[in-house]
C-alpha cells in the first residue's frame, strides 16, 4: 500500500513548476461565476479585475491535469444543475419529484467530486491521515451508488 | 473494515486479544442486562402490546406481514376515521414495521416460526442492548480511557429514563429510533473525525433509517449542522467537515424524502431550513479557503468584500421573496410550543392534551436518571477541557436536549443518551485517577489498568500538562486509603444506581396499561382486565362494520383489539373531526344524536372510573374535549359553562346543568345510582357523592358494561318507528311499562357481580 501511495503523489505533484500550492475545494466554475458577478459590486475598485485575473492564471499554471478532468467534470455539473433549474423557474416544476431527483443528483454528485478532490489533494494529506487516493475513491464510487439509487428511487 | 469495527476493542498496550474479548463480553453481558431488565413486564403481566400508538403499530405489522410491502406502501384504511379513512401508508414512519417485518421473514427462513407479535413485543427490549454498544462506541471516541465506553454502555442499557420507552411490549417508534439516533451520532463523529466519505455516506443511510422511524429525527437534523456551524464559528472549518458534512447533508436529504410521510418535507419546512442553510455555509467557507490559497493575502481581502456583499445580497433577496410567496411552509404547531410553552394551550389544544408534551417537572430528572443528573455537569465540563471536534458535538448537544427535555417531558428521552455519555466520562474519570497511578515512578508511562480489568488513559497525563506546577511526576493518589474510600463511595452509588433503575422499572414503567394490576389485601396480586373484556366484546358481538364512537385515545387500541371502524384515533390528523367527537359527547342529547346519525355510529364507547377509582377516565379529559370543540365551535360550546359558579369542576349535585345534561356526563354515571344503596352514590375518583337521582338517556341504551364498570358501550339507538323524538318515545314507554325497567334493572345488577 504505502509504496503505491507515494508513487501516486510524486506523480501529481511532478507536475510543472508550482509557485503556490494546489488547494483543497474546487469549484472552478463556481468561482468563475461567482467572481464575474462580484467584480459588477465592486467596480470602483481598481485592482479586482487584476485579482480575478491572477487567480485565473495561478489557477491554469499550478493545477495538474487529472484535477482538471475533475474540475471540468464538476464545471459540467453546475451547468446541468443550473439548466435544471432555470427550466425549474420558467417552465414550471410540475414533476416536482422528477426535477428535485435530477436537481439533487448533480449538487450531490458535485459534493462527492469536490469531497473527492479534496480527499486526493497532497495539501490536505495532514488531514486525511486515515484516508488513502485508493480509499478516497473508493468511497466515492460507494457515496455515488447510494446517490444515484435513492434518485432513482425517487423519480417516479 | 473490518479491522476499522474491532478497532475500538483492541485499545490498549498488554495483552491485546484478552482485553478484546474481555471487552466484548462485557458489553455483552451489559447487552443481556439491558435486555433483561426490561423483561418485567412480560413476566408479571404476558406477552402483549401496550399502550395506545404501540397498538397501531402491532395492526400495521401485521397488516405488512400479511399483506406484503407493496400493499402496505399503497395502504388505504377504510376502518379508520370514519368516514374519511386514512392514506395510512404515506401517513406513517415504517421503519419500526419494516424492521420487525424483516426479523419476521428472516427467522422464518431460519425456519423458526415465531410469532409476529411476540417480535414486536421483544423488538424493543432487543434493540436496547444495540443502543448499549452504540453508546459504548460513540463514547469511546470521546476519550481515550475505554473503561468509558463500558460505563455508558452500562448506562444506557439500565437508565430508567430510555427503559421508559422500550420495555417489552411497548412496541413503539421510539423502540428503535434511540439505537438509530446514537448510532447516527457515532457515524457523525467518525466521519468529522477522519472526513471521510464513506463514513458520511454511512451518516446518511442511518440518518434515512432514523428518518423512516420516527418524527424525532429533525433533532438530528438540526443539530448536525448546528454543530458544523458552531466549528466553522470557532475557526475550526476543515476539508474534514466539508466532506462528511456535503456528504451527510447531499446523501440524507434524499434519503429522507424517501419516505412519503416527510416527502418534500426537507426543502419546504423551515425545521428542514437549518441543514440547507449551513450547507450553503459550508461550500461556501470552502470556496473562500480555495480561492485564498491562491492568491496573495491582500488582494483576497478586496475579493472577499465583494463576494460577501454579494451574498448578502442575494440570500437576503431569495429569503424574502421564498417567504413572501409561501414557498416555505410556517412552523409546525408542535415545534412552536418547543418554544414557547404556553403556545400549544392556547392554539392547540390538541397538543396541549397529550400528557407528555406537558413539560417536565424537576423531579422527573432525577426519577430518570438518579446518580446521572448530578455528573452530567462534570461531564460536560470534562469535554471543555480537552475540546476537539467530537467534545464540541457533546457539548451541544447536552445543551440542546437540556433544553427540551424541560420543555417536553417526551424528549427526556433525547436528553438520555447525551446524560449517560457525559456520565460516563466523568465517572471513568474519577475512576481512572484513583485507580490507576500506581507507580510514582518518575518517568510517566501509560500505566496498567488492573483491578477492573479496564485499559485507561493515566487521568494525570493532561493534569500535567495544563498546569506548570503538576510537571512534577511524582504526582498523584497513591495512598490505599485514599484509593479505596473513593472506589468505594463510587462503587456503593453506581449499585444505588442499578437498584434504583431497578425499582422504578418494575414500579413505574413495566405496566401494560392496558391490563392494570392491584394489590388484594392480603397481598396476592389481581389483574384488573376491563379493556380487553370489553373489546372482546365488541369483536364478538357487533357487526364486523359497526362504528364505533370513542374519545381518540382509544381508538388505535379500538382498531387492534376490536377490530372495529372508529371515528378518531390517536393520529389526530384532523382536528375537525375530533372537535366533532368533543362535540358529541359534550353536547345535550338533542344535539348529539344528529351528529352520531350523520356519522353512522352505531355504538359509543366510554371509559370510566368512578367505581373502581381510575383517574386516567373520560370524566378527567372531559375538559379537553369541551377545550377541542371549542375551538371550532365557539358559539355552541363554552368551557365556562362546564363550570360552577366558583370555578369548581364538579361532578355532584352542585354539577352545572350544562355539565349534567352532556352526554359524557349521562353515560359515565348512567345507572351507576343502582350499584348503591339509595343516595348512597359515589364517585371514588373525583371523591364526590353524586346526585340522588341518575341521568336518564334517551336516544341511546346500555350494551355493555365491563366488569369493573371502567368501560362503558352504549348503542346508538335507531330512529323511533313511529316518528316521535327519543325522548318522548322513552317518556312514553316509562309511563306505561314500569316493570320493564325494573326488571332490566335486575339483570345489570346481576351482571356487576
């Protein structure tokens, strides 16, 4: 076990020059979003768009490849949680079940990943001392299956 | 895995495998005690169901067992809330039916028929010796001292105040809901512990279990996130408590919608809104941690100014409009009186007359839990000492379910769980430090529990830590004197403690109710067996159709035992319907008889006390009934009118006329006058003579009385055949036939013997 563990984190940490570390949550999207509609409240301040910028750059530069697919993955999520949800308002909910299950789903899907990426990231090694890349994978595939039945369940 | 479950046995530094197994027969043999001591009931009295609700439960199992899950899902009962029924499948928790349907099906495969109601009458008491070892472990990851774990254990298995609720035969939600709120709490603190996902998903499928249980589960969703909150407040966030808690709150929202009685619940209510509302926090706090570690310190500042206000912005907004359209439902009743106690007795009496929503009285605490109350404070205090993620959970929650166990004398049974654990710390404490140092060697190594055979983390170790003048080594109880006046004291009040738990189980919580129990005067034992008498009654002689009208409380027990359609039962689901009850039976007869025509009741059943002197009688809860209907006919009934001039409720000559010409009044005390010498009359529960003459009723007459008089069935009488009013039909036949009453008189007479 341990051998492999060690394997698996120089793999991902040999990726390209690393100026600042890699962090724990994801949500690349979400702080895509999030960070455009702040930059609309505080306009007057000068150096936000710089930030937001930096942050998007720092972003490109210090994140391995693999936690991209991760982050694109999450990116779709929020997409499809979003569509559903905009349907939700201007169509209506009638399938309430339906659109609740589909709803649920990608938020609780995003959850697992971002729970996932967090669980692989080496900055949070300290923290999950109990739990290896293998385990953390693992319990996500077991976290994913209840998901997905009891929205299956729920469907209708 | 499986190495992670033995895990919490195998503590310790000599002799690993004996300590294990020691450890593990102890908690059994903690488990056997528990089971046993709830055995109490099943052998004074026999294997039956108790209560009210645990009736309903029985006929729901049984209805499962028979019928098949599909058909239990889709259950529709006609024989209930005549005439509106009751969609009873998407109106009920079926994890108490569920669980004992399965045990049903298993031991059956096991080809060990057993039956059905002998597992709901054990079901409790097993599942009692789970809530022990569960105990056993969420207390283990609160300390490193194991001899902790079995403490709680222990207590948990013992403690007077959950025996209340799971003696056998009290087939009741609670019965496995306790196992389920503990064990949740132990999956919680395990996944805090390690963030791990699987011990999340793990929370989350207990979590759904507990939710098809019992109501009670909204303690634990709010306390949950409250607990997350108060560590995010504390500075103490971590990728740890994202993960469990986006698990948890992902994976046990849907699984609480699962079940059709909570349904959308989860996303409309506003008990509902707390876990929503951290669970926004928390991905929240975790996009922030996200985006400050990658980029410089003072432009995360300008950053996060931004993106509060706009939150603020936005969450205020969407909380306004969600209220203003009704998006999110009000506060239920009974969560409104959590808070204010005067609530449910001026909005909803309904509530207000369920004897345990009454608040506690104070001694109530020490009935419970005896030698508990007094080190629960200690407990808590022990867990602000060290204060890691798991003491912050107990010490919410101890202040939580304080809290509403003084509120609510029902939710004592939340306050238990956190009593023993708390308990047990504080007395493994104690223990542990007078116990164990036993060499005052000066290099301080983990030193050897041995007299209780228990491995325990040296109390000193932190002693020494926290204050400068204790680094001396040499620090400690060493002397024998000292050691054995302590264990001692310890010993005698923990054996107080299991004769009190004792005591009042056998006294106080093993009777069925519905078989009462009196001492004759030499001192043998009589069963007093009215109820059943007279459900048996009603089960072999009336139509399999007859409706039957009774206060609510007894309807489920109507349903179980009888076998009959009833009016209301202990649901309360609709209180119209109940007010309509009320109404009849606090009305004079003229304008009853309409309301029992309309509803096709054929029979009316009451209970009464008076001969025997049983104070739980429908004269005692008159007063909830005139308070029910009331409130939805204010102008018809008036609870003024119930009383005397003075203030008075009573029963005697001085009895209002309004209170005299009910219906309640005439059938409790109807004939009762014949049982005495003339004017000789009296009412041994309420202590007072009653009037010289009897009421007379007219529109309906005496089917049934049961041996003891405590329940009383009358039949709704048929419209006149000759289309006059009753009472001038049974005026008419008085003043005729004089000797016919006479005679019928006789025949009662011979019937109390």
């Amino acid at each position: 076990m341990p051998p492999k563990q060690r394997a698996q984190i120089s793999s991902t940490s040999s990726v390209p020059p690393i100026p600042k570390s890699i962090t724990s949550t994801s949500q690349s999207t979400t702080h895509g979003k999030s960070s455009s509609t702040s930059s609309f409240s505080s306009k007057s301040n000068q150096s936000a768009q710089d930030v937001l910028i930096d942050l998007w750059n720092n972003y490109l530069n210090t994140t391995p490849q693999r936690v991209k697919l991760v982050d694109v993955f999450m990116a779709f999520l929020v997409m499809v949680g979003g569509l559903q949800f905009v349907y939700c308002v201007l169509v209506g909910n009638y399938p309430f079940n339906a659109f609740l299950s589909g709803f649920s789903a990608t938020v609780g899907q995003f959850v697992l990943t971002a729970s996932l990426r967090i669980q692989t990231n080496p900055e949070n090694k300290m923290e999950f001392r109990s739990v290896s890349h293998e385990r953390a994978f693992a319990d996500f595939v077991f976290g994913s299956l209840i998901l997905h039945f009891f929205c299956v369940n729920f469907i209708n | 895995m499986v190495a992670a479950a033995l895990e919490p046995f195998m503590k310790g530094d000599t002799g690993r495998n004996t300590r294990g197994l020691l450890r593990l027969i102890i908690l059994c043999t903690i488990a056997g005690a528990a089971v046993a001591s709830r055995l109490f009931s099943v052998i004074r009295f026999e294997s039956i169901i108790h209560e009210f609700d645990p009736w309903f439960n029985f006929r729901a199992t049984k209805y499962l067992v028979q019928n098949g899950f599909y058909s239990f899902w889709d259950w529709f009962d006609d024989r209930t809330w005549h005439p509106l029924g009751r969609v009873t499948g998407g109106t009920l928790y079926p994890g108490l039916m569920v669980t004992s349907g399965i045990i049903y099906h298993i031991l059956r495969l096991l080809s060990m028929p057993v039956d059905i109601r002998n597992i709901c009458v054990l079901l409790a008491p097993g599942f009692s010796g789970l809530t022990a070892f569960a105990s056993y472990l969420i207390t283990s990851e609160m300390t490193t001292s194991p001899s902790a774990g079995l403490l709680a254990a222990a207590f948990m298995g013992i403690t007077p105040g959950y025996i209340s609720r799971s003696v056998a035969g009290s087939y009741d939600n609670e019965a496995i809901a306790i196992f389920l709120l503990v064990f949740t709490f132990y999956l919680w603190i395990k996944a805090v512990k390690n963030g791990s996902a699987m011990w999340g998903a793990l929370t989350a499928l207990f979590y759904g279990y507990m939710v098809s249980a019992w109501g009670g589960y909204v303690f634990i969703t709010n306390l949950l996130p409250l607990h997350a909150f108060v560590l995010i407040c504390m500075g103490r966030y971590s990728p740890r408590l994202y993960v469990s808690y986006s698990t948890w709150f992902a994976l046990g929202t849907l699984a609480s919608m699962q079940i059709p009685f909570v349904g959308f619940l989860p996303i409309r209510s506003s008990e509902h809104m707390s876990a929503l509302g951290v669970f926004g926090l928390v991905q929240l706090v975790a996009f922030v941690e996200f985006v400050r570690q990658q980029v410089p310190n003072k432009q995360f500042q300008t950053l996060l100014r931004g993106l509060i206000l706009v939150i603020f912005a936005v969450s205020m907004g969407a909380l306004v409009l969600l209220t203003v359209s009704g998006v999110i439902a009000p506060w239920s009743g009974r969560f409104y009186s959590l808070w204010d106690t005067g609530y449910a007795k001026i909005h909803i009496p309904i509530i207000a007359s369920v004897s345990e929503h009454q608040p506690t009285a104070w001694p109530a605490f020490f009935f419970d839990l005896n030698l508990m109350i007094w080190l629960f404070p200690a407990g808590v205090y022990l867990c602000f000492q060290q204060l890691k993620d798991e003491h912050v959970f107990v010490v919410i929650y101890a202040v939580l379910a304080s809290y509403f166990a003084g509120v609510m004398v029902r939710l004592m049974l939340t306050l238990t769980p956190v009593v023993c654990i708390a308990a047990a710390l504080a007395l493994s404490s104690i223990l542990d430090t007078y116990l164990v140092a036993n060499n005052p060697t000066p290099k301080e190594t983990q030193p050897n529990g041995q007299a209780t055979g228990d491995v325990v983390k040296n109390a000193t170790d932190y002693i020494k830590d926290s204050l400068r003048s204790t680094r001396n080594p040499v620090l400690g109880i060493y002397s024998y004197i000292s050691k054995a006046s302590v264990v001692g004291a310890v010993t005698t009040y923990l054996l107080l403690f299991v004769l009190h738990c004792t005591w009042v189980t056998s006294n106080a919580y093993s009777s069925p109710s519905v078989v009462l129990a009196s001492k004759l005067p030499d001192g043998s034992q009589h069963i007093i067996d009215d109820y059943r008498e007279a459900y048996y009654w009603l089960r072999q002689n009336t139509p399999p159709k007859a409706k039957i009208m009774s206060w609510w409380d007894y309807g489920y027990q109507i349903g179980g035992m009888a076998d009959r359609p009833t009016l209301v039962d202990n649901n309360t689901w609709n209180n119209t319907h109940i007010a309509t009850v009320g109404k009849a039976m606090s009305s004079r007869e003229e304008v009853s008889y309409p309301i029992l025509r309309q509803h096709d009741v054929d029979y009316v059943l009451i209970v009464f006390g008076g001969l025997l002197g049983y104070s739980g009688d429908d004269i005692n809860k008159f007063l909830w009934m005139v308070r029910i209907s009331e409130g939805i006919w204010p102008e018809e009934i008036n609870e003024r009118n119930y009383f005397t001039a003075r203030g008075e409720y009573r029963v005697d000559d001085e009895a209002t006329p309004t209170m005299r010409n009910s219906l309640m009044y005439k059938m409790s005390y109807y004939n009762y006058n014949a049982l005495f010498p003339a004017g000789q009359a009296q009412d041994r529960v309420r202590g007072s003579k009653l009037p010289a003459e009897g009421p007379q009723l007219s529109t309906m007459e005496e089917a049934f009385t049961s041996e003891n008089w405590i329940i009383r069935i009358y039949k709704v009488k048929d419209l006149d055949n000759v289309g006059r009013d009753h009472a001038s039909a049974v005026a008419f036949d008085k003043g005729n036939k004089k000797k016919k009453t006479a005679k019928r008189r006789g025949a009662r007479a011979l019937r109390v013997e």
